[in-house]
C-alpha cells in the first residue's frame, strides 16, 4: 500500500488523478489520505469521482471511499482491460480530466479501446477540448500513445451535456522528446464559440484578438454550437515549427467581451515574448506520459505549484527522475527520465 498525502505541495485534485492513473499501470494499491484538505470545500468533489469509478471499471478496482467530501480514499487495482467504454460525469465537470486520467492504462493494453465521455468539455477549471486536440495529444502521438479525439456536442457549465469519443490505440515506444526550442512562429488562428449568446460578442472578441495579435481576417471565425447551457469561449492556436499551444478563455456574467479577449491575447504574447517551447499548463500535463514514454526534457516558464506537486506524486510511485532546472532569462527546463518504468508496468 502506497501512501499518499493529498493536502501536500499545490493540495488539488490533480493528486488523485495521477496517483489513481499511475496505480493502474502498476497493480499499487494506494491510500490518500487529507484530500484537499485546505481548499473551502474540502474532499472530493463530482469530477473526481467520475474519474475513480470509470477508472475502476476499466481495472476491475475495489476501493473505499469514493464519496462526496471525502477527504480519504483507497484504490485497490486489478487488471486493466481494454473495451469500449461509455463514461458519464454527471455534471459539467471534465470529460477531458477523466481521459487524462484513464489514458495511461488503456494506452498501455495490447488491444485498442474506444471511449465515450459525456460531461464539460469547455470547463473554466480544466483543459479544454481543443487543449486536448490540438496541443495535447499530438505531442503524446509523438511519444508513441495512439489517442484521437472527436468532439461530437459541446458541453458548458453549468449543464454539460457534451460528448467526446476518444480511440486509443496502443501504445508504440518512441524516442524521447527533445523539445528545447518551439521554432519560428507560422501563424496564430483565433476562434470564438457562441452557445445562446449574441453574435456581436464573438466580433467583439474577435476585434481584440485582431488587434492585439495582429491576427487576419481569414485566420478568424466565430461559430455558433448547439449545447444544454449558454456558452462563450475564446480560443487562440499559436503554431510554431516544433510545437502547437492552444490558449482559452471564458465568457461570464457582467464581464465585458473585451476582457475576456484581452485576457487571452494577454497570454499568447507572454508566451510569445518568452523563449520556451511549453506553457505552464501543457507543462503540467506532459509529466506523466513522458515517465511511462521515453521520457524527455522541454522548456518552459517557471513551474507552477501546479506542476511541482505532480512531479512528487509521480516520483512516489514510478522509478523516475524529474528535474527542474532555472535557465534564466524566465527559461526553465523539465527533464523527465525513466530510470525504469517499463518494468513497473504489466
């Protein structure tokens, strides 16, 4: 039985997640104990709880625990099995959380798999679905994983109702990822969502993120989606030789248009303005693929609390090394090397 402190370093539900991720793949039992015990609604909350049970349906899992609010868990493994799986979060919590947190295992059976997820799939407090698509997966394709998503309805707080199907081949060891440098710039695309809003605030976005981001009208679009609730997002894809980033912002109540946009455009020329491959959030996200991988190293901005906690998780329960190196000039480096990971999956 491992034990695992889930009130340590960053204290969210990201322990959970990797920590029930990485027990899959290994058969460790594991216990997690003060979940997000410092956070104002402590324990765990509906998305996490999607991604224990769909988790232990696809390893044949027991556990005890898994309860609104509950602050301990126990997560005992079984065999994972590849299939077709249909997963409900319930809610407008992440689909996109729950298949990174199941991606892992499934990637790891010698059989392809095929998942259904219903929920959020644009999500303030969670990758999006473009994140996933365009960032995300394609990097992980290039460490040897075999994922591809479609989106198929949008789903936005506070209803959800969004569906994604996910292929998962399996998985083919590449080569490490050596990405150090994102390359030349070749162009930044701009795309607002609308669901139940009005058109003028899409061109309104649109207007900030053209002027801001210099940005052509044929690189611009606004679409209107069919979902259960209303809906805004702001989305710019920076597409660089080496790398694709993708950068998202939400529409709220009472806040105007242009600062949602600007907010957006705030952070593309951050990244734009720094010498790093990788954002702060893809940093985050690319740990535990690139231990169970052939590891690699990128660079990126200073780590986030975030990322910091993820790594120690990972370190507990894989024989790995992950190192954060300060390169000045706001350039980080994350090396991630499997000392030997391979024999600690089955």
């Amino acid at each position: 039985m491992v034990e695992i402190d889930g009130s340590a370093g960053e204290g969210g539900g990201q322990i959970v997640r990797t920590s029930i991720a990485l027990a899959m793949l290994t058969g460790s039992a594991i216990t997690i104990h003060d979940i997000r015990a410092r956070r104002s609604n402590p324990g765990l909350r509906a998305q996490h709880l999607a991604a224990i049970q769909a988790s232990a349906r696809i390893c044949g899992a027991h556990f005890d625990g898994a309860t609104i609010a509950s602050r301990h868990l126990r997560f005992f493994p079984g065999p994972v099995r590849a299939g077709r799986y249909e997963i409900d979060v319930g809610t407008a919590g992440s689909t996109l959380l729950v298949l990174q947190t199941v991606l892992p295992a499934l990637s790891f059976c010698t059989c392809a798999s095929e998942l259904l997820l219903r929920g959020g799939t644009h999500n303030p407090r969670a990758p999006t679905f473009e994140f996933i698509n365009d960032a995300y997966l394609p990097l992980l394709r290039r460490l040897g994983y075999g994922a591809r998503a479609a989106l198929e309805r949008h789903g936005f707080y506070p209803r959800g109702g969004g569906l994604v199907r996910v292929s998962i081949a399996p998985f083919q060891r590449g080569i490490p990822l050596d990405l150090t440098e994102r390359g030349s710039l070749h162009s930044c695309t701009a795309r607002v969502l609308l669901s139940r809003i009005p058109l003028d605030i899409g061109q309104r976005e649109i207007a900030v993120l053209r002027a801001r981001l210099n940005i052509p009208d044929s690189a611009c679009s606004i679409e209107a989606v069919v979902a259960s609730s209303a809906g805004n997002t702001v989305q710019v894809r920076v597409n660089c030789a080496h790398v694709h980033l993708a950068f998202c912002g939400f529409g709220s109540r009472g806040v105007p248009a242009e600062i949602v946009a600007g907010g957006v455009a705030s952070e593309v020329e951050q990244y734009l303005k720094t010498d790093v491959a990788v954002d702060v959030h893809l940093a985050d996200q690319l740990l535990v693929p690139l231990a169970l991988a052939a590891g690699g190293r990128f660079t990126t901005v200073k780590p986030s609390a975030h990322t910091i906690t993820n790594a120690e998780v990972i370190k507990n329960l894989l024989p790995i090394r992950i190192d954060v190196r300060d390169l000045g000039s706001e350039r980080w480096l994350l090396e991630v090397w499997p000392r030997a990971a391979e024999k600690s999956i089955r």
